[in-house]
C-alpha cells in the first residue's frame, strides 16, 4: 500500500468582488491532481511560480482546506477528518518551509521553538526528557546542542533551515513535505541541506514531497519527479528518465532553460511565447496549448488530454507525446 495516495485534490479559492462580497469567480490553484507516494521514497515538484506546488503540498497536509478530492494518508482519507482527528495525525506529517528567517519565531529559544512539538503531542516526560530530546535533535541536524538556548537571529540562514528540519523530525514523521527548503540559501549550503536530508531518509525512512524549481536539485534527491502546469500534473516519471527524454513539450522547455555546465555541450533553448495564464479564467482543452509549439487546433482547444503512460512509469498529459 502506498503511504500517501492523492485522487482528484482540487484547492480553489474563490474570488469576491461588490459590497455584499458575492463570489464571481474561483482561483483553481490545483485543479484534479492525482499521484502516490511510496513509504522512503522522494517525489519531486516543479513548476514555474505560480503554478500550485505549495498550494499542492499545503493542501495535502490540510493547513488550506481542499475544496474536493480525497488524501489518503496509510489509507486512511484525510480529507474527511475533523479538526481534533486531523491534529492528532499531524505528528505523520510535517513541514519545512521555504524562508529559514520567516518560518522561526523571534521570541522563541529554538529548545522552545523544537520542543513545543514535543509538548503538544507528549512525546516527552519532564524538562529534562525535553531538553535531552532537543540536543539530540540538534545533534542529528549537525548544529551544537549548546545552542539550545539561543534566539533564531543568532543563527546563519543555513543553520535556520536546519532547526526547521528539526523541529519537523522532533515527532517522528512518516512524511515531509519540503516546500523548496533550499531555494533561499547560497549554492554551496544548498549542497549542505540537500545531504542532510538523504542522509535522514536513509537513517529514518521518511518520504519526501520535495517541492523546488531547480531541476538539477530535484534530479538529484528524487527517484521519481512531477512537473506541475497552471494547477495540473502535465508529465511523471522517473526522475533520469524526464531530464533525458522529457515528453510533455512543457518539460521540454524547462529542461532547455537548465544552464550547461560542459563549454562544448550546446542545448536548444526553447523560448514559450506569452505570458502563464491566468488560473481565474485558464485555457479551455489543454491549459498549454496557448503557448505550445505543437500545438493543433482546435483539438488542443478542446479536448483535455488525460494523463497517460507513454511508456512504463512514463506519464504526460498531451495528445502527440509519444
């Protein structure tokens, strides 16, 4: 059984305009998303901004409500639960947000800031059960347990994100999402925190939803990678597999946007024309086909191509993906 499988998650929010606040229009944020996770494994998530990824990880972890859809977490559906069954699930499923500065609590020591969950869900007897349960998670996170009694404006960007990582391991999860934990950090901590998460998945057995822009990042700590267009999961697959043979043209674009390293390697940069649509008012058929190369009309126009599998474990939401 997997350990998170998402069937048809819609997040809309809905737009109101006029003095009695009637409600016109919806943003369709995530619109039919569908995917599993396996226990251990590493699912990436990129996308341009914009296009639902933290949208898509908040709402499987209900801190934003979805509007339908079910979020079957060891089979059991979490878009059903009421608030106090879902907060006693929450100790399975944890968070690391994207800003180490904004995602701290100023007022709090991090022994507080850490040990808070702990408090909440009794997994700790006394002050002192506490603070050794804290050093240890200090430890394990690579910062020194001494710490424990200093301010979040006393740590590095780097050693911030790292006392997120450990304030969401203090319960024990069974599932991170890591909504793009290294996209604020400079390139050289990036490698640092990036180590440091396969080295808890390989220790622990945690899962990550790992949300990011960067290809290369999501290449390289994924087994397996989807790539998220205007609300919809347009293509799936392992993750050497769509850098190497994207076959969603969306893919494709992005994999030519990715900077070659080798001075004699040449890639063809594919350049989209116009803007992301609007999720208030998106396309009609394929939510690509504005700006699509090959795009045929009017069956582009029109029909909204599935998520099929072009080949085993191969997945691409377009009508000549082949």
């Amino acid at each position: 059984m997997s350990l998170l499988e998402v069937k048809s998650l819609k997040v809309h929010f809905p737009v109101q305009h006029g003095v009695f606040s009637r409600v016109r229009a919806y943003v369709k944020a995530v619109d039919d998303v569908s995917f599993s996770l396996e226990p251990g494994e590493t699912l990436g998530l990129v996308g341009e901004s914009g296009c639902g990824k933290t949208t898509l990880g908040r709402g499987i972890l209900r801190l934003i409500e979805p509007t339908s859809g079910s979020i079957l977490f060891e089979g059991e559906d979490l878009a059903q639960l009421g608030k106090s069954e879902m907060r006693a699930r929450r100790r399975k499923l944890q968070i690391i947000f994207q800003d180490p500065y904004g995602s701290l609590d100023p007022r709090l020591t991090i022994e507080h800031t850490i040990g808070e969950a702990l408090d909440i869900h009794g997994l700790a007897e006394g002050a002192s059960a506490r603070r050794n349960r804290v050093a240890e998670l200090l430890n394990a996170v690579g910062l020194d347990p001494a710490h424990a009694q200093r301010y979040p404006h006393e740590f590095s960007g780097g050693q911030r994100q790292r006392i997120g990582i450990a304030r969401a391991l203090a319960v024990e999860p069974k599932l991170i999402v890591c909504d793009e934990p290294v996209s604020a950090l400079d390139v050289s901590v990036q490698a640092q925190i990036i180590n440091l998460l396969q080295d808890l998945q390989q220790q622990r057995g945690i899962a990550y939803l790992f949300i990011a822009h960067d290809l290369a990042v999501v290449e390289h700590i994924s087994r397996r990678v989807m790539v998220m267009y205007l609300g919809k999961i347009v293509e799936l697959a392992d993750a050497k597999a769509i850098i190497r043979s994207p076959k969603h043209p969306y893919t494709q674009a992005l994999i030519s946007a990715v900077p070659v390293v080798a001075p004699d390697s040449k890639r063809q940069r594919i350049v989209l024309p116009g803007d992301v649509p609007s999720p208030i008012n998106p396309p009609s058929g394929c939510p690509f086909h504005p700006r699509c190369p090959i795009a045929e009309l009017p069956r582009c126009g029109v029909e909204i191509p599935p998520l099929r599998e072009i080949a085993p474990g191969h997945w691409a939401a377009c009508h000549f993906a082949k």
